[in-house]
C-alpha cells in the first residue's frame, strides 16, 4: 500500500469513498492482478476450469442440508463491501428458514474473510470446501474471485458473486458452477460512452487500472465510445500505487482531450487533483468516473477546503433496485449506512436456496444446473416464500429479486444491467440524474 498523506486520509475515508468494486465492482484491491492466487491453498487446475476433482472430497454429494458459506472482505482495504454483502446473505437465509428452509432443513452459514488478500481469499475458500459447504456466496473483488474458482468450482461447489463486473467471467470455464447477480462491464461501458458523448465531447482519454476490472471496463468503454463516433485519444493503463500520477495527466492534456474518463478506486483522487493541476479538471474539461469513484465523500479527498472542487464531474454506476423495504429491515438489523450490493447479496442467497428446492438436492452440481431456470421464463415471483410454493407444486419460476430482474444468461450472469448517471454538485454530493436499462446481445 501507498505510504503518502492521500493513503492515511483515505483509509480513514475508505468505508465511504468507494461504492464498488467490482467493485463494481471488479472491486480489486490496489496492485490486484487478474492472474493471481497462483500460490494459493486453492490450488487451480493446469488449465482453468478442469474436470472435478472427486477423490477424497467432502463437497459435491447431497446430505440433505444445503449449506453456504461466503468469502467477502471482513479485512483489508475493500472491508466497506462487506458488512452489506454480509447483512444481505444474513436477512435471506432468516426469510428462507422462516419459510421452511430447503428440502425440510434450515441453511446454515459459514463465514469467510478474502481480506483483500488472494492468498487469504483462497485459503479461506479452502476451509469452506474442506467444510463441506455446497455454495459459496462471494468474492466481493474480482481479482479475489479469479484466485479462487478453479479450486471451488473444481470441488463441485457453487459459487455466486453479488459484486464481481469483469467480463472475464462471462466465458470463464467454470464447470457450470459459477453464477452472478451484478452485470458485466461489457454492459456498462456502453453506458458510460453514451453518457460522455451525448455531453458533446468528442476526443477522450481514458484512465483505468491495471487490473482485470480496471482494463476490462476501459477495453468496453473504449469499443463502445469508438462505436459512437468519438476517439479515443489515449488510453492509458496505470499502477494503482504509483507515487504520482503526473506523468497520466500530462499525457491527457498533451492528447489534446475534451473529456477524461476515470476507472479508479481510492487513488483516484491522487488522479483528480494530478488533472487539475495540468489544467485538465471538472472546471477545464469533462471528467468522468465509473462505480469506483462515485462517493460523497470524493470531493473532500480531493480538496478538504473546497467541496465544490469536483462541481460537474459526471459518471456511471450499476444501480439495484433496492426497495425501501428491504433497506429497512437491512439498517434494522446491522445499522447499515450503506447498503451497496446487499440486494445482490441478498438474492444470490436465495436462487441458490431456490435452486437447490428446484433440484430436489443440496449438491453444488445439482443446484447449479437450476440456476438459471428458476430465474427466467417460469411464474413471476418476488419472495423465496412465494417462489418455493411455486416450485413445490411443479411449477416452473421466474425469480425477480430485491435488486431486480436477475434473468441469468446460460453463461449465469443477468442479461441486463440497469445504471444511473450521476453528477457531483457544487457542495460535493454525488446525485443521480437518471437510470438506464441496457441488455446484452
């Protein structure tokens, strides 16, 4: 981690500087690389996605039970992602027991720290197999999930993630096993071109990570702004914990760009201000941002003495369609602030426990194959109650969850995403200008 004056004020802002990781997302830590995990307990395959491994292990057979675990960040520098991700998998598995549970069985649940760590990530997937859970709700980080799917999916054991946006996994070799309720990147950078172009700018630069979130979102963006008719003037790939960051804007100003697009976590405010002091800022041209950076507390990072430093900066993020209800009985029962992906959460939770009553079986394998049947084409329902009571009557169901339609593609993510536009006003607050719904082709 960076050592400098930016890193001790953001990790004092950390719980509410960034909304996602994929985050958004993606949602890797800083200096996370797509491949790593390598030297984990979870050990991948030689190739990704390798047939099962069956000897010996305690996962992939039916007991009656359905247990799940999870691995999200308690730890480390995403630890904001996962008090909501944990308080909506609690508050699902307490409407599923209250509803009867699976097959006659409460849920139980395991708990996991990934701690911003692959190393960790791994090895605490690894108990959770060696525990003998049939899903594993999680990784919060995309760079976390890449480090330990081959060792889960490869042990028979389902795993959804509320949070992972990286087109990588939309063609991952997963063994069929690996499921999420967040849209790709390949939905949202099209949303964040048109937003940029329909302001009016024409040649822009884009910033973004060297990480599997960060390049995966700029290579969608950058496809779609071409495909609009802008250029793409630079794109330029940074080190999260580079020292500075001035080197990048100039590189942006000497590109000659009208508009700027960020795809950053916390040192995106190192960014900012490097921009403002090249005379490439919110006051001079278009700066936009994605998930990571959209906080009410950006503003402050960048200038502590001037909330409206960031006036008119605009971006892009994936929003749920959280209902007010939900939010409540969320802060009800964890005091929540902040709720991102705690929907997503919450409904990877319960198609697991749908799939599994679906399936007749707690098996990872079993389960997994009714994923995406009980969330398309089948009798709308909204509530694990209602949508069991649908299924124990042999009826086919179609599951519209507390973050939305969750329609899972074959290759188990949701065919649509929905994002809002937000912009920063001049007292640093972050609002959102209007949502959009966009699907995949």
């Amino acid at each position: 981690m960076q050592t400098s004056t930016w890193s001790r004020r953001a990790a004092a802002a950390l719980a509410v500087a960034l909304l996602a990781a994929g985050c958004s997302t993606g949602g890797e830590t800083p200096g996370d690389d797509a491949g790593t995990g390598t030297d984990a307990s979870v050990a991948p395959p030689d190739e990704p996605g390798g047939d099962p491994t069956p000897e010996g292990d305690p996962t992939g057979e039916a007991d009656g039970r359905l247990a799940l675990g999870y691995v999200l960040p308690e730890s480390g520098p995403l630890a904001f992602l996962g008090p909501p991700q944990i308080a909506g998998i609690d508050l699902a598995i307490e409407d599923i027991n209250a509803a009867g549970g699976v097959l006659g069985e409460d849920v139980t649940l395991s708990a996991g720290d990934e701690a911003g760590d692959p190393v960790v990530a791994s090895q605490t997937a690894q108990r959770l197999v060696d525990e003998g859970v049939d899903a594993i709700v999680g990784a919060a980080s995309s760079g976390m999930s890449l480090a330990l799917i081959d060792g889960v999916t490869n042990a028979g054991v389902a795993q959804c993630s509320a949070s992972n946006t990286s087109p990588t996994f939309t063609d991952y070799s997963d063994n069929g096993l690996y499921f999420r309720t967040a849209p790709s990147d390949a939905l949202h950078g099209p949303v964040l071109a048109r937003t940029i172009v329909d302001d009016g700018h024409r040649d822009v630069a884009i910033l973004a990570r060297a990480d599997d979130y960060g390049q995966g979102l700029m290579t969608a963006t950058r496809d779609a702004l071409e495909q609009q008719g802008a250029s793409v003037v630079a794109a330029i790939v940074y080190d999260p914990e580079a020292a500075s960051f001035t080197s990048e804007a100039t590189q942006v100003v000497n590109a000659g760009a009208d508009a700027v697009a960020l795809i950053s976590f916390a040192e995106g405010a190192e960014i900012i201000t490097a921009l403002i002091e090249a005379g490439a800022g919110p006051d001079d041209i278009g700066v936009y941002g994605a998930d990571g950076l959209r906080s009410n507390e950006l503003a402050d990072l960048v200038d502590p003495t001037d909330p409206s430093v960031l006036e008119g900066m605009r971006g892009t993020a994936p929003a749920g369609d959280v209902s007010e209800d939900l939010v409540q009985r969320l802060r009800g029962s964890s005091e929540l602030e902040d709720t991102s992906y705690a929907a997503h959460a919450y409904d990877c939770t319960v198609m697991l426990a749908l799939a599994a009553v679906a399936a007749g079986s707690d098996a990872g394998r079993d389960l997994a194959a009714q994923m995406v049947a009980i969330s398309r084409d089948g009798t709308k329902c909204t509530s694990f109650r209602e949508c069991k009571g649908l299924l124990e009557r042999d009826e086919d169901v179609d599951y519209d969850g507390a973050s939305g339609s969750v329609d899972l593609l074959p290759q188990g993510e949701p065919e649509t995403g929905t994002y809002e536009v937000w912009t920063i006003d001049g007292e640093g607050d972050v609002r959102t200008d209007r949502t959009v719904e966009v699907g995949s082709d």
